[in-house]
C-alpha cells in the first residue's frame, strides 16, 4: 500500500481516537451530573439499572474500539500496518479503506468468527 495512503488512514485513526476519547469524557462527565440529580430526585429503580446498564454497554463498545484503533496505529508506527497480525498476508485495501483498524485478513477474521 502507498504511503500516502497510509498517511490518509493514519489521520481517519487517529481523528476517530480523539473521538471516542471526547466522547467517553464527556458520557463519564453527564454520568456523574444524571448521578448527583438522582440522589437529589427520586428516580425508579429499574430506569437507574437500565441507564447504567446502556452507559456500560456503549463504554465496553467504545473501549474496544479505541483498543483497535491504538493498535492499528501502533502497526503504522511498527511499518506492520496492512499485514494480517495472523497470518501475515495482506489486508485488502478496500477492507482498510472501510475499516482502518482491521487486524486480519477476510480469511482470518472468517475463521476468528467461526470460534
């Protein structure tokens, strides 16, 4: 894969890092304001449970894909970028250009879930 277009991909990373990033900041930020007005009204228990319940389940979501990305940008840095961390071939082009953190190839993400 060319430089350039590595470098273009580098930037998408790194620009969706900053997002989650941000927006992990500030859900723990409204997090903590929907905490202390709770205290303050009275609020059904099960709603609480369900909030929370979604708020954890979109962290583990955003932690995972800030976990790929970090890694993608660690391959770039590695000059590792575009190789399956598998088996070592070649990630397509149009699978990265859709997925920018992709760590296999078709072949061993289709076997990985297969698991």
């Amino acid at each position: 894969m060319r430089k350039r277009r590595i470098e273009q991909l580098q930037r998408r990373l790194e620009r969706r890092e900053a997002e989650i990033r941000d927006n992990l900041r500030s859900k723990e930020e409204e997090y903590r304001e929907v905490s202390h007005e709770t205290h303050a009204e009275v609020m059904d228990e099960a709603q609480a449970q369900s909030d929370t319940f979604t708020r954890d389940v979109m962290q583990v979501h955003e932690d995972r894909q800030l976990t790929g990305i970090q890694a993608a940008l660690q391959r770039i840095r590695e000059d590792r970028y575009g190789l399956c961390v598998a088996c070592g071939g070649r990630i397509d082009e149009g699978r990265l250009t859709a997925r920018p953190e992709a760590a296999f190839c078709i072949e061993c993400e289709r076997r990985n879930e297969k698991r």
